[in-house]
C-alpha cells in the first residue's frame, strides 16, 4: 500500500523527471518498522527565466507496512537540485530524521484506515 503525504499531491501524479536511490536492497530497522528501500524523487514542474527549475523532491520510503512518500523540498532550486538535495541529506545527518518523519507519516495514515 503506498501513501502520499503531500499538500496538493495532484502536483506530483505523475512519474518523476529524476529519482536517486539513497539505501536499498538492506534491512534497516527502526521503531519495529523495517526499511528497504530510501529513494529522493524529483517533479520539474516550470523553469523560470532568472531563477531556474521549479523543483518538487519528494522522499520515498519502502517499508514492510507500506510506502509513504513526503515532501522533502521544493522551489526555484537550480538545474542540478536532485543532486544537491541527495548531497546535503546523506551529508548533514539528515537521513535519521527522514526516517522518523516518514514513519510518523506511515503510523498516521494506517491509524486512519484501522478506525
């Protein structure tokens, strides 16, 4: 089952224009939840003369109880923003704090469908 926790998800129905792996084909565990799969996704959605690409990056997180996939950043963030994004994510120690989004994320949205 996958979810999508994104204000005004009909931006991004589409397949991404770029995706990057950041973990895969490993088992991570975290608060009873395994983690197979980490991926940043990017939806160029228009270029503006001065400022460049508008960028949508979402990150998608594959669980053993589903996906989920959030917001990671967006806006006018340059030709290379799926890079820069991956650089200062696995860079800055901000991969732990994805995982807990995520997962606060995916606990929410199994609540709704068990009541």
């Amino acid at each position: 089952m996958k979810f999508i926790d994104i204000p005004d998800s009909q931006r991004i129905t589409r397949e991404p224009d770029n995706r990057n792996v950041i973990f895969a084909d490993g088992k991570m565990t975290q608060d009873g939840v395994e983690i197979k799969r980490i991926e940043l996704l990017q939806y160029k959605t228009k270029t503006d003369k001065n400022l460049g690409e508008y960028s949508i990056i979402t990150a998608l997180v594959d669980t053993d109880q589903g996906q989920i996939e959030i917001l990671y950043d967006e806006g006018y963030r340059g030709n290379d923003a799926l890079t820069e994004s991956v650089n200062m994510l696995v860079q800055n120690l901000g991969l732990s704090g994805l995982i807990l989004r995520s997962l606060i994320s995916l606990k929410n949205e199994l609540e709704k469908i068990e009541k």
